[in-house]
C-alpha cells in the first residue's frame, strides 16, 4: 500500500514522545521532513522550473523545491495566490529548517539530538501542512471564479 504524507508526519509524532530514545527522535526528525518534501511535492510540480534548473533533470530534487516556492511563480495556478509572496517566505524557512534539522538527524550522530528539537520538527510539518491547505482553497477558488467568469461572459 503506497505511504502518504499524513503517514509520515503521523509516524514521526508517534516516535516523539518522552519515552523516546535518540534513535527514535532522530528517525522522526528525518520523517517529518519528508512528510513536508512529499507534501509540497504534488504543489511545487505545477511550478515552472527555477531559474537554477538543470535542464536534463528527472526530479524535483530538495534544493529546486525550495527554491521553486521561493522564486513564487504562480500567476499560471492561481493570480491571487500570486499575491501571497510573503507567505512563501515562510513556507521556504519551514523548509530549509526542517531540512537542516533532517540532515542533522541523519548525517551528524555525534551531536545529540532531543525531543524538544524532534516536537519542533513535527510542528513545522504542521504548519506546511496547514500552509498546503490554504495554498489549496486558493486555487480552488481561483479555478471558480475563473469557470464563474466563463459562463458569465
């Protein structure tokens, strides 16, 4: 059965937790970043490549993600969530930290990692999450408005 998102930041939550050893806390910080990858993932493919683009590229690797959300190229999708560049800084934080923390986590296991650092992690993917959701309703919206706009003229 394929893995979604909401599994990975479900997962990463239930390794964090007080009776957690570092192990666990480690996994989850690697989880709950991946959650976020995955769950900009569908959003950012609708993006036109950024300016750093490798042309022969198969993937949307970790650093075009940022970057895409960052560059905020999204007249295409929706000319109001045009507007919402500021929001986009912040999804692009939520990302480089979250990435940070993961690659800390998984590369660096001679420094030590806590819950507290493992909760922090969780409730940025909960913030992207809830970002996705408006980021969503606004081209969802948008699209109305556009079918609306269509039939009226």
């Amino acid at each position: 059965m394929p893995v979604s998102p909401t599994d990975l930041r479900d997962l990463a939550k239930s390794l964090s937790n007080s009776e957690s050893c570092e192990t666990e806390l480690r996994a989850a910080m690697s989880r709950a970043y991946y959650a976020i990858f995955h769950a900009l993932l569908p959003f950012v493919s609708k993006l036109p490549p950024s300016s750093a683009h490798r042309e022969h590229q198969l993937h949307i690797t970790h650093e075009d993600l940022a970057r895409r959300i960052s560059e905020w190229r999204v007249e295409s999708i929706s000319p109001t969530l045009a507007k919402k560049r500021p929001f986009a800084a912040a999804v692009v934080k939520a990302v480089d930290t979250s990435r940070a923390f993961r690659e800390r986590a998984d590369y660096r296991l001679h420094v030590h990692v806590t819950l507290d650092e493992a909760l922090q992690q969780i409730d940025r993917v909960d913030r992207v999450f809830r970002a996705l959701e408006m980021i969503e309703a606004e081209i969802t919206s948008s699209a109305a408005n556009c079918a609306e706009e269509r039939q009226a003229g």
